[in-house]
C-alpha cells in the first residue's frame, strides 16, 4: 500500500481487509472500542460483540448506514484491531501508535487521515487543556480515537439519549446532514471542536483584562502570567492554524471525491467559524504581546524615578560629606581649624547645602 496525498487519489471504493500489518501486536479481546451505527441520520448502539469486521460488513439495504467506532482511551491492542482488520498503511499504525502531533491530513489508499485537536478552559487553573483527535475514514465507517483522555460530549448514543431527554441538541442529532455518510460525521466533528475554541477564548480575554488592571497597578508578579497566558495563546494558535490546514485541505477534494453540495456549504461555513476564532486569536497575541511591551515600560519608569531619588539623596549626602572630608584632613596651614566659629561655620555649610539641594531635587520632582 502507497501513501497519497489529500487531493492525490481517485474516489476510494469499500471492502475490508484481513491481512496482518507488520509491527502490530496481534488484537486481544480487552478492547476500550464502542460500536454505534449512523442509520438514516440516527445514531444508535451497536451490539456489545460487534466487531471492527461485522461493524462494516452491511447489505444492499444498508447503503445509506455507517459504522462509529470510538476509542475513548485506545489501546495498542485496539490499533491493532483495526489495522489488521482495515488493511492500514504501517505510517498510519505508527501515527496511531504515537500521539502529540500537530493537525494534519493525509489519504492512504481507502482511508482518509485526521489529526485535529479540541481545547478546554479550565478557570480554577487559568489554563487551556487540548485533546488529541485520531479520525479514519473510510467508505460506509468512521474510527475516532482520543489520544488524551478527554471525550466530547453528545458523540456517544447514551450522551445523545440523555440530551434528548433534556431537551438538548447533541453532536449527532442533525438527520438530514447525517444521511450523506461519514464525511457528514467528520464535518459535524470538526464544527463542535471549532465551536468549542469560543469559551476558550472569552475565558483568555478575562485573564488579559486582569492582567490589564495588574500592570497599571504595578504588580510584581504580572509578568510571569503575561509569560504563561501567551504560551496558552501560542498553543491555542497552533491548533487553530493546524485545523485551517486541514480544512483546507478539505475543501480542495470537494471535486475529486464528489462530496455533496450540502456537505461543501457545511464545511465552508466551518471555516468561516475558525477563521473569525484565527482573528481573534492573533489579535489575543497581538494584546498581549502589547501589554508585556507596556509593563516592561512601566517598569522601566518605576525604575527611573526611583533612580532619581536614589542619586537625589546621594547628591544631598555629597556636599556635607565633602566638607567634612576637607576638614578632616587635619592639615596645620588651615586658619579655619584654629577659628573660634570653623566648626559652626562647617556644619552650617552643610545643613545649607543639603537644604539648597532638597528644595532643588523637590522642584524637579525627583523626590
């Protein structure tokens, strides 16, 4: 089997495979998979023996369903599963295998390749939390694995279940969507994670108004959360940029493999969503990266007027310690060592001095 790019290959066709991929550890029955099926826009459970061959093996009438294989926390046994099941290109087992990548997409052969990543505000922490999302897609089947522990909501039938009962839309409850297969899937997918950056952001712009306020108020401890609020807002611009990619690359095969016309609009006002989250992304940056430059000036200004007092006293402190050095060389030629009034004199000169310059240094504000 031979790596493709995302524009590079003709409509796959369906089918599933049987041979064993080189490398992978053979498949055990301790599996984390759930089976759901798509069945005319519907989502619903699949029997609990169901497995990743039976999933996709449908008859004639079943042309308008898809199997939903999820992974919440994906075993190297489940990777092995599916790649000696669905026939996977070794790159693609070992991408499985191996999170933390950046968002991407690639096409081997039959299966289409995802790597995208969703984002949470945690408040108590002030910090964003990402998810890693592997998703393959194949004709009439879908596999999504989350590499980080963490699930979206109204992906499962029970999450869906229980939302209806309350009245609540979930991620798969749109029917005239779903009837165009598995892209329909994907794209309902890639709309609630570009959804989900919203929240994230309104919490980031909170934390910069509060940083805001601190700098003004000469916080000494602002800097280093300007520092950790900018690392969240690079973070969160790479995963963002990472999707653009991706949609991109998307919107490119929309020709090639005949998506329907409803999907494309879908996916295009997807992009229009990230793009805006892009904007306020970069100008989050942007702010910030204004602010820390305003806190290193009021810093610097601090700085400066507490030099001035500093050199301020040191210049009231120089004339009476000069007089004083003068006099105290104790040299037998200095008339004023044997004067009655020298020593008042000497003291007074110093007092002067000292007044002289504090009444100047006032003026000037430097105390």
């Amino acid at each position: 089997m031979t790596q493709s790019t995302s524009d590079g290959t003709n409509r796959p066709r369906g089918g599933v495979f049987r041979r064993r991929t080189p490398g992978v550890p053979s498949p055990t029955e301790g599996t984390t998979r759930r089976t759901r099926y798509v069945d005319d826009g519907h989502l619903v459970r699949a029997p609990r023996d169901t497995t990743v061959l039976s999933a996709q093996t449908f008859t004639d009438e079943d042309e308008h369903r898809t199997a939903l294989l999820l992974y919440p926390k994906p075993t190297p046994e489940d990777v092995a599963e599916l790649a000696n099941t669905w026939n996977l290109h070794p790159l693609l087992v070992e991408d499985l295998l191996h999170a933390r990548q950046r968002p991407k997409l690639e096409r081997y052969d039959d299966t289409l390749f995802l790597v995208v990543r969703s984002a949470w505000y945690i408040d108590a922490k002030e910090d964003v939390d990402f998810a890693e999302f592997h998703i393959l897609v194949r004709p009439q089947a879908v596999a999504v694995f989350c590499q980080d522990g963490r699930w979206i909501d109204g992906l499962d039938a029970d999450d869906a279940s229980g939302a209806a009962d309350r009245g609540d839309r979930t991620l798969l409850d749109d029917e005239q969507l779903l009837h165009h297969g598995p892209e329909a899937i994907v794209y309902r997918l890639l709309d609630a994670i570009v959804d989900g950056y919203a929240p994230v952001l309104r919490g980031l712009a909170i934390d910069r108004e509060q940083i805001e306020r601190q700098v003004f108020r000469g916080d000494a401890t602002v800097t280093e959360r300007i520092y950790r609020l900018s690392q969240e807002v690079i973070d969160l611009q790479q995963a963002t940029s990472g999707l653009a990619e991706v949609l991109a690359a998307l919107r490119k095969g929309f020709r090639r493999y005949d998506i329907p016309e409803p999907l494309q609009s879908y996916l295009q006002d997807v992009a229009d969503h990230l793009s805006r989250v892009e904007t306020q992304v970069s100008e989050l940056r942007d702010s910030l990266s204004q602010i820390l430059t305003v806190n290193g000036t009021l810093v610097a200004q601090r700085q400066n007027e507490d030099m001035k007092k500093i050199s301020g006293w040191a210049a009231i402190l120089f004339a009476p310690t000069l007089i004083g050095a003068i006099y105290g060389m104790n040299f037998d030629n200095m008339p004023e060592l044997h004067w009655a009034f020298g020593y008042p004199l000497a003291v007074g000169g110093m007092v002067a001095f000292a007044v002289v310059l504090y009444v100047i240094f006032k003026r000037q504000k430097w105390m």
